[in-house]
C-alpha cells in the first residue's frame, strides 16, 4: 500500500474496524511531551506508543546499538498485541512534526506487517481537514500480532564500515550536525568518513506534508541505482527519509539502525567533519 495516507482519508476511515491508529509524538528534549499531549487532546481512536518505552529496546550502558536500540522482535510483537493491533489491522501513524511516526511505519514492516501508513502532515493537517480531537482513550481488545522480521533490512557498524564503492551512504542528520559544528545530544561531533547528507526534514515542505515524489527523487538523484544505507543519530529520523525514498519509489535502502551514538560508542571508529564526506 501507498506510504501516506490524508488526512481527509482518515476522516473518512475513522470508523473502519479494521483501522488502528497510534499517536507516535515525542521530544527528544523532553520524553514525557508526547504523552502529556496524547492524554490531552488526540486523534479518535488513537494510542499512544512511546518511542523509549515502546519501539526501542534497552539502551546498553557501554552505548553499542545506539540511543534506541531496535526492540527484540517478540517483545514489540507482544507490545503491539497489547494494544491491539494484529496482523489483520491497518495502522495509521502520525506525530506532529514528521519525525517520529516514520519509527512505526519502518519497525512494522521490518516486522512484516505491510498495512500500514503515516498521515501525511500528522496531527496539524487533521484539524486543518476539519478533524475534531478527544481525550478519550480507546480500549481496543488484545490482538495477536505476528512478527516475520526482515533481519536484512538492518545493518551493523562492521556492515557500514566494510561497505563498498557502490553503496551510498546516507547521513539524515541535519546539516550543522553533520559537519561537527553542533552536536546537542551525542559527545562526538561529525559524521561517518564517506558519508553524505540528506536532512530528513527538507523531504517536507512548509505545510509539514511531503514534497512531491519527484522532487524527492532530486534530492536523493546521485544515490539512485544504488545500494543506500541510512543513519542519522539514533536510527529514528533514519526512518523519514526512508519513508521519503518509499513514497518516491526507491526501495530497498537500509537502515543503520544504531547510527551515529553507537559507531562513536567505540572510539577506534574514525569520525569526519565538515562539509565533504
């Protein structure tokens, strides 16, 4: 199925049985901002995953797999289940800026689940439509969801290392972050030696909705043909630009899951800066 859905589609949805839909907001800045707006005001019949306590799994204290670490396969399945989202379901993510719903729509179909969209937009464009928010919480009934993980579709930092000529690696970071100039969350600045930068946030245009298909695939022109892995800081903005290349078509490109804090979490790594790869 398509990558997005409208939010005038959504309206038009809201009461498919089959629909579930999960309020993915978050803040890095602060973890607990995404929760406190679900539980505020949100879209009928939304959950709320957690992007720490939900679809990442434990962080290691020596760093390696990251900030978010990819959740084990049974324990996201078992999560999912909970709230009640089963193989049978379409699931529609959304948070409120573009981020943090790609998560979801990537960790579902590593898992194999194929149903399942962003709305393109998130929450914003839902009121614009007309959308009316609750703070209801939905009591969905427990379902069962089946994992089939995609185990290829990850790469390792001995992967990224040892890639060759023809792989085109992919910081998602933005710009500054990229070149060491700022570097708010990780304490090493810079990016991967060989790298090169496609800020996850230029897929979006002003009105926060994805830019047209085209215009997606110029941005990523010199990447295309070939193979493509993906990182940014914690394997989470990674996840928009894939969905990026997937509503331009492009498919197959990887993801580092553990990006950048788990390749500087060992120091023999080398690290660039500036603006060339």
């Amino acid at each position: 199925m398509h990558p997005l859905v409208s939010a005038e589609w959504l309206l038009q949805h809201l009461s498919d049985p089959d629909l579930r839909i999960a309020d993915v907001r978050f803040s890095l800045a602060d973890p607990l901002a995404g929760r406190i707006a679900y539980l505020e005001a949100h879209i009928p019949g939304a959950i709320y995953l957690d992007l720490e306590a939900d679809l990442s799994g434990p962080v290691r204290e020596d760093r390696k797999g990251g900030r978010h670490p990819l959740p084990a396969p049974q324990a996201l399945a078992a999560t999912l289940s909970e709230a009640g989202i089963g193989d049978g379901h379409l699931v529609v993510a959304y948070d409120e800026n573009g981020m943090f719903a790609p998560r979801l729509w990537w960790l579902l179909r590593w898992l194999g689940h194929e149903r399942v969209a962003v709305l393109d937009g998130g929450i914003k464009a839902f009121v614009e439509a007309g959308g009316t928010l609750t703070a209801e919480r939905p009591q969905h009934p427990r379902a069962t969801f089946t994992p089939r993980p995609r185990m290829d579709w990850v790469k390792s930092a001995e992967e990224v290392a040892a890639r060759g000529p023809d792989t085109v690696l992919i910081d998602s970071r933005a710009p500054e972050r990229y070149r060491g100039e700022l570097e708010p969350i990780d304490p090493v600045a810079g990016h991967i030696p060989g790298a090169i930068n496609r800020n996850w946030a230029d897929n979006l245009g002003p009105d926060g909705k994805f830019i047209s298909p085209q215009a997606i695939r110029e941005r990523f022109a010199e990447a295309l043909g070939k193979e493509l892995i993906l990182y940014c800081g914690s394997g989470v903005s990674a996840a928009a630009n894939l969905l990026a290349l997937e509503v331009a078509g492009v498919q197959g490109a990887k993801l580092y899951a553990g990006s950048w804090s788990d390749w500087i979490s060992d120091p023999s790594r080398p690290v660039a800066t500036g603006e060339q790869p």
